[in-house]
C-alpha cells in the first residue's frame, strides 16, 4: 500500500485514461496524480482534473469514470 504524500491519509493506487491509455497513479482521498508506470515519489504533479475531461453535468463521466485501475503489485511500504 501507498500512502498519499500530499495529504498523508489517502491510499494511492495505478490507473490508466481510459481515453488514450495514459498511466498515472491517484490518490483516492485527495485526488492527487502522478504521472507514469513508477510507483509514486515525491509531490504530485496536480489532481486529478487536469487530466480528464471537464464534468459537463448530467449524461457525462465524471472524473472517476474516466480512469480505469490497473493490476500493478505493489510492496508495501515500511514492512
């Protein structure tokens, strides 16, 4: 498991843009994002709304619905 280092609550998981495939990780508390097929290290690289399309209300995906997880294995920290 990886702990979000923005917020320090949140656990960070791999995903995938399911519109052109990007790979990022994200953290399920707050949000926050990281680019690339690495486990994340250091701050963010912003949230998640960046990188999706922008919510145009009822009928349209919401942020959430725009990433699909991906089965990354990762060790968990600190033991």
């Amino acid at each position: 498991m990886i702990t979000c280092r923005d917020c320090g609550e949140g656990v960070v998981t791999a995903f995938r843009l399911i519109k052109g495939g990007r790979r990022l990780w994200v953290c399920h508390e707050c949000d926050s994002v990281w680019l690339g097929d690495a486990p994340p290290a250091g701050r963010s690289e912003g949230t998640l709304y960046l990188y999706v399309e922008p919510y145009d209300g009822p009928g349209t995906p919401t942020d959430w619905q725009q990433i699909e997880r991906v089965g990354a294995c990762v060790p968990h920290e600190g033991g």
